[in-house]
C-alpha cells in the first residue's frame, strides 16, 4: 500500500520517540487535531519537511510520499 507524506512523517515522530511539540506548523491542508498534526508541526520544526514547492503554502496531505520524498525526509531526519 502507498504511503501518504503525513504517514512517512508520522513514522519518523514515532521513530524519534513521539517528542513534546512546541512549534506547531502553519502548512494550510494541516488541521489541528489530526493524527499527523503533531508529527508534520514537529517535522517542520526540526527542517524535516518544508511542505509543497508551489507557493501554496500547502504540507501535501493525501499525496502519495514517493521514494524521492522519504529519501529527503530520511537525510533531514539524519541531518538535524
């Protein structure tokens, strides 16, 4: 099954031990109170995700990670 962006981050935050967020994202498709809210808020935060390269100031909810994405997802998690 394809994964989506806010599963791949999810899966990081997790990795990383679910961290206390104090940072939280502004991405426009990112609603408080979903699942991922606290994981894409804490990828931002660390540099992990920037969100979409269309000047929407979207995060990409709902769109498939593909292996590009995660590998970028994956360095930054490294990298931070």
């Amino acid at each position: 099954m394809p994964c989506t962006r806010e599963m791949c981050v999810t899966f990081l935050y997790r990795a990383a031990g679910s961290p206390e967020v104090t940072e939280y994202c502004n991405f426009t498709d990112v609603a408080e109170g979903r699942y991922f809210y606290n994981a894409v808020s804490w990828a931002a935060s660390k540099g992990i995700t920037v969100g979409l390269n269309d000047g929407t100031g979207r995060f990409g909810v709902g769109q498939t990670c593909t292996r590009a994405m995660i590998v970028t997802f994956l360095y930054r998690y490294d990298n931070q």
